[in-house]
C-alpha cells in the first residue's frame, strides 16, 4: 500500500471542475463544509492506474490568487500552507477550451507556488464548433507542463488524467514568471530577508493577509527592514503582475491556438436576445417558473401523502405491538412522527433541485441572474436571490438550501435571512381556517374577501422580505464580493449525472443536517406535552369521568375530553398558561397559547392542536370551525375569534419565525447558531407588534 496521493481540481467557476470531479470519484465523494466556514467541501476517493489511490478534492471556482471572496480564501489558504492535511502533492488547473486565456492566468499562479501543476483543458467536444485548434506538444513546453485534453460530457481523456496524475512525480515545478520582474528591488529585499522562502509565496502573503504555517503579513514586515509599501502601491503592484502574466500568456496562445471564426454562434446571440429581453425575458422565466412550482406542489402530493400515511400507519403498529407505557409512547406519538416530519419534506427537495440543476446545466440560469440582477440588486440581494425567495412559498427549506449557489456570502446571508417571510405551503392551513372564521364571505367586482385577504397575505410576506433585505443590506457590514456577471455560459444538454448527483447529496445534506435537530426539537415537544406535573394531569382520566359521570357521552367524546384535559395540565399547557398575560393584549387565550407553543414544531399543527384542545372529536373542518367560533373570549367577552383577534393571528403567523426546521437549515447554512437566533427574535418581536397593533387598533 503506498501513500495516497492528495489531488486539488482548481479552476475558475463553471469550466467543469465538479464534472471532473464526478468522472474521477463517482459515488465515492463526501461532502461537508469548511472547518468554520460555509463554502461547501466536496472531497472524494479516485483509483488510479496501478493500484495507487488519490485523494481527491474540488475546490471553489476562483478566478485568480489575489482572493475576494470567502470561497478564493479556501484555495489560497490551503495552496500557502504546506502542514495542511489536503495539502495537494499536485494541483490540477481545470480550464474550458473557449475561454482558455483568462483560465491560464490562474493556472500561471498556481504553478508558480511550484507545485506541480497539470492542464485539464475541458469541454474538448466544442472544438469543431468554435473552429478551435490546440498544438498541444507547444503548449505543453512552454507551460512546462502535461496537459489533458477532455470532455467530460463525451467521457474522453479521463483515463489520460488519472495517468498524468499517477505520474505527478515527471512535472516540473519551474515557474512561469519570474517574481522580482513585478518590481526588482522590492523582491531583492525580499529575498534577502527570507533568503529560503518561496519569493511568490511571500508576496501572495503580503497581498493576500492571509496567514499560512506561521508566517503573517506582519510579521514579513517586521523582518524585513524595508520600506513598507502602501495599500494602494500593493494593488498597482498586482496589477502589473497581472499584465505580467497576460503577456506570458499572449504569446504561448498565439501560437498554441488558432481560433477560426467562421463558425456561427448566431443562435445563441438570438435566443439571448430573447431570454433577456426586457418583457419577453420576465415572461418566460415568470412561465417557467410557475410550471415549476406547479409541478412541485403537483409531483410532490403524491408521494407526500405516501409518507404521511406510512408514518401514520407505522405510529399506530407500533402502538399496537409494543406494550403500553411511556416508551411506547416517545416511539409512536414523538420519535416516529419526529422522523416523518423529516421525510416528508424529502420529495419537495428533491423535485426542486432537480429542475434548479437542470436549469443551471444547461446555461439558462446564468441569463435569468442576469435579468434579475438589475432589480435585485437595489434590495441588497443578488439576481440568483429569486430562486430562493419564490421557492419559499413551498417550503422554505429547500429555499434556504438553494441560496448556495449565491457566491456572495452577503448577499447570501441576506437571502438566507428574509426567505422565510415570504408564505410557505405550511401557513395555509392557518390562514384558511382563520379566514374562514374572521373575514365575512361578500365579494367586490366578482373577488371573495376571503381569496382577496389571502392574496394579500402573500403579498405582505414577500414585501417584508424584500424591505427587510433592504435593510440588512445597510445594517449588515459584511465584505463580500459582489459578483460582475461577466459573461454568460453556453447552452448544453444538462448531464444526466451532475444532476443526479446534485439531487443525492442535497437530499442528504438536508436529512443528516437538519433532520437530526428537527427530531431533537419533536422529542422535546412531545415530552412536554405529554407529561405534566401534579394531580390534574396525573388523574385526568377519574377527574373527567366523574365530572361527566351522570351525562352518558360516548367513549370517544369521554376519551377526547381526557386528552384535552391533560394536555391543558401537561408541561406545555403550563407554558401556554404562564404566557397568557403575554397573548392576552393580541387577543388570545391561553388555548391558543398552547397551539402557538406546539406550532413551533410545525405550522400546519395549529389547527390540530386547537382541535384537540377544543375537544373536538373529528377533524373535519367544519366541526373545528364552529367550535372555535363558539369560543368565547374571557375578559373581553365576545367571540374570542373576532375580525380583531383573527386579523391579528393571521399577522403573527405570516411574521414569526415559526418553524424550527427553518432554524434547523438556517443553523446548517450558516454554520452558526447566531443567525438562527436573531432570526428568530427579530421575527418574532416584529410578528408580536404587529400583531398587537392589529388587535388594539381594530378591536
Ligand atoms: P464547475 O463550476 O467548475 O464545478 O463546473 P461544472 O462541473 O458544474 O460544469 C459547468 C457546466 O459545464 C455544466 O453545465 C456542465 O454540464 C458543463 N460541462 C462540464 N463538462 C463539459 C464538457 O466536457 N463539455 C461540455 N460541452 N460541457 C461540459
Ligand atoms: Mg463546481
């Protein structure tokens, strides 16, 4: 067994990196995050020719070495620090064949950190297209380098790759551009101090401020005893350095290329023009988005239902075969629907990051960022913020998990922070019933009161989101690179295994992320609703069955009495209880304190619980609905479910942070808890003026 060798894939963003990823390691990847951070990891296992092994990892897109963005950080601080474990035997520069002078100025970086560094010039099946023709042998000399032409998209040259990177021992280290030409003195002195470090990769150092080994910025100035040079003279000299390297690679391309021009791009100039246009453009992306969401609420039904019912099914067998007590109990009213609870958002994720990879494979993406980006923009959030904010009205999470791809981290965390205003599927069931009790059936030029309020609410949800993004934009001071959009990818077929993969490994981001703190969260719920301290809760049964001794109510109504009443005495009766004083100006009870507490779990249980509060036996909608308009408000007197009381509850719930699986992937995300938390105090405070406002100024 010999050592494993340690691989890099670097490149700029969408030359083809994660599909060369893919093409060498298949399933056998992993993906996780940065220690820290939240640019994703993916990492995996390649055999290569001979027995040997290599340790594969897919770096971020970066454009070049002088980084900008959290993502670039990653490559520089892994490339600078020799004693890390990833720490590439050799780097692979992967590149795309139509845009191969901007790919080689960071393939010149990175071969002079005299690692060895290998070619991959990718998308080699649209050569003929473009006219293109590479001397590969001349390339391949002057850039002191092997280099393996492919495609992964015609499985060509991947056996050549693994070759090249078995032999990684052949590659010579020379650099490509003499460091002290950028200026001579300053990188005599340089040298000088640090007579036995890599001079480029002390300038990145000092460019770069960031730390590798234990070498720091400061500490080469303090060292060195020459004359600090200025922030500005730094940029003007990586300029140059810049220039520098284009030169070098103007005239290896000059001869290595030959470009033959007649060929037509003339399609794809008019089906831009159309997709970007300023009416047509809106309207087909609005078109397609719609059969989206259509689609996602449509596929998604069935197999969510499924699960439902599985779940269901496999609660009430367990009940069934296990003895009865409290074991039983966690097993079948908290663990079980806990994990349901889990998988019943899996087809929704699915479905939605199937068409998101399909539209981002095959180029259309990049266009509607474009077409976006103009409005965006002014709220602080990025053309690829629609995405998320539109699937939020499924669920908002996969929403949140689609902000990845949003390379700002601001901006991303901005999309991150307002996603879950906007109204996902699970209020509806809320606001239908409140609707139904508060706001009186009339219509007005043919639209129901009752269609138009909900409309409005979708409404509402999406303008808060948009102006709370607005505001984070100026609150937040987060330096973050905002993309420029430079130039749009072509069109291509989506490769049936990147959107495979894409679907896998964000289903399982989300079930083995979220899912363990959403299951943690069921397990506490249930516990407090299930237990209780004292009498009341302990012998709810006798207390009921004497109180009702003399009426002759059937089993079913006797044993719904019993539930409510011990769920009034339980643990989370007793919090619904104690926050009544709190509730009481926004118009609730303590019952409905109670559905609000166990709602944290998921919206849509609000109903149930008021249900079961209410005793009320069936959940056919109509029965809960006269009962809850029977209720009577206790200190005001009145119906308790008012137009005051329901327009108020309808605002708490369209602003509160009611969900915890939402904190689960923000948390996950974000890779802190700190979002989470403020978003859940900032949402919740805002939901609880609001709404006292509502009830105060309408009752
Ligand atoms: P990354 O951003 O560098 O990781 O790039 P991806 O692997 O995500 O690929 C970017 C785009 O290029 C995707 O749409 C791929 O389907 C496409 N692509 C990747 N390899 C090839 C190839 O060999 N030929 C063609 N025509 N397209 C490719
Ligand atoms: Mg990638």
């Amino acid at each position: 067994m010999g050592k494993q060798i340690n691989v890099a894939l670097i490149g700029n963003p969408n030359t083809g990196k994660t599909s060369v990823f893919n093409a060498l390691t298949g399933l056998n990847q992993k993906v996780g995050n940065y220690p820290g951070i939240t640019v994703e990891k993916k990492e995996g296992i390649c055999k290569l020719p001979r027995g040997v092994k290599a340790h594969i990892l897919d770096l971020p897109g970066t454009y070049s070495l002088n980084a900008s963005s959290l993502d670039e950080n990653v490559v520089i601080e892994l490339l600078l620090n020799k004693n890390d474990k990833d720490f590439p035997d050799i780097a692979v520069v992967v590149s795309d064949v139509e845009n191969l002078k901007r790919n080689l100025l960071l393939f010149t970086q990175i071969k002079d950190l005299e690692i060895p560094t290998i070619l991959v010039i990718n998308m080699a099946d649209r050569m003929d297209y473009k006219g293109i023709s590479l001397d590969i042998d001349y390339l391949e000399e002057r850039l002191n380098t092997k280099i393996a032409l492919v495609s992964t998209r015609k499985k060509e040259g991947i056996e050549k790759l693994k070759e090249l990177i078995g032999a990684y021992k052949d590659i010579s280290v020379k650099p490509c551009l003499n460091a002290s030409e950028i200026d001579k003195a300053y990188f005599d002195n340089l040298r000088q101090a640090f007579p036995n470090q890599l001079l480029y990769k002390l300038w990145l150092v000092i460019t770069q401020d960031v730390n590798f080994g234990k070498t720091s910025r400061k500490e080469i100035e303090d060292v060195s005893n020459f004359k600090t040079k200025s922030k500005a003279d730094l940029k003007r000299l990586q300029q140059k350095e810049t220039i520098k390297r284009y030169q070098f690679i103007n005239n290896v391309l000059k001869v290595g290329q030959t470009i033959d021009l007649n060929n037509a791009k003339d399609l794809r100039i008019k089906l831009d023009r159309i997709v970007t246009h300023k009416i047509w453009g809106y309207l087909i992306f609005g078109i397609i988005l719609l059969t989206i969401f259509q689609a996602i609420y449509d596929w998604s039904s069935v197999p969510m239902d499924f699960i439902d019912s599985a779940f269901a099914s496999l609660s009430e067998w367990t009940k069934r075969q296990l003895p009865v007590g409290s074991f039983t109990n966690l097993l079948a009213e908290g663990i079980i629907p806990g994990l349901g609870g889990i998988v019943i958002f899996i087809p929704q994720i699915a479905f939605l990051f199937l068409f998101i990879s399909v539209l981002e494979e095959s180029g259309y993406m990049s266009r509607v960022v474009f077409l976006m980006d103009r409005i965006m923009r002014r709220f602080g959030l990025s053309g690829k913020s629609v995405v998320p904010l539109i699937s939020g009205t499924a669920c908002a999470i996969p929403a949140i998990m689609a902000t990845r791809n949003i390379e700002s981290w601001k901006e991303r965390l901005i999309t991150i922070l307002v996603t879950p205003f906007t109204t996902c599927s699970a209020r509806l069931p809320v606001y239908l019933i409140i609707i139904a009790l508060v706001i009186p059936e009339g219509r007005i030029f043919g639209l129901g009161y009752q269609a138009l309020t909900l409309m409005l609410l979708y409404l509402i949800g999406f303008g808060i989101a948009v102006f709370s993004a607005y505001l984070l934009n100026k609150i937040l001071k987060i330096k973050s690179r905002t993309f420029f959009v430079v130039e749009m990818p072509n069109y291509k077929l989506p490769l049936f295994k990147n959107v495979a993969l894409t679907v896998v490994e964000k289903t399982k981001s989300f079930v083995f992320g979220a899912g363990k703190i959403i299951l943690a969260i069921s397990i506490i719920l249930w516990f407090l609703a299930s237990f209780g301290p004292g009498e009341n809760f302990n012998n709810a049964e006798r207390i009921i069955k004497t109180e009702f001794v003399d009426q002759n109510l059937p089993q079913d109504d006797i044993q719904q009495k019993i539930a409510s009443h011990k769920l009034e005495h339980s643990f989370i009766g007793i919090i619904g209880r104690t926050i009544e004083p709190a509730i009481r100006p926004l118009g609730y009870d303590w019952k409905i304190g109670i559905a609000i507490v166990s709602s944290f779990a998921a919206r849509e249980v609000f109903v149930g619980t008021l249900a079961t509060i209410y005793s009320v036996g069936s959940d056919e909608e109509e029965t809960i609905k006269n009962r809850m308009a029977g209720e009577v408000n206790p200190i005001l007197g009145g119906p308790l479910f008012n137009f005051a009381s329901g327009i108020s509850l309808l605002l708490f719930y369209a602003f509160a942070m009611q969900c915890m699986s939402t904190l689960a992937i923000v948390k996950r995300e974000t890779n802190s808890w700190k979002w989470p938390i403020l978003q859940l105090v900032i949402m919740s405070s805002f939901a609880y003026i609001v709404a006292l406002m509502a009830f105060q100024i309408l009752k």
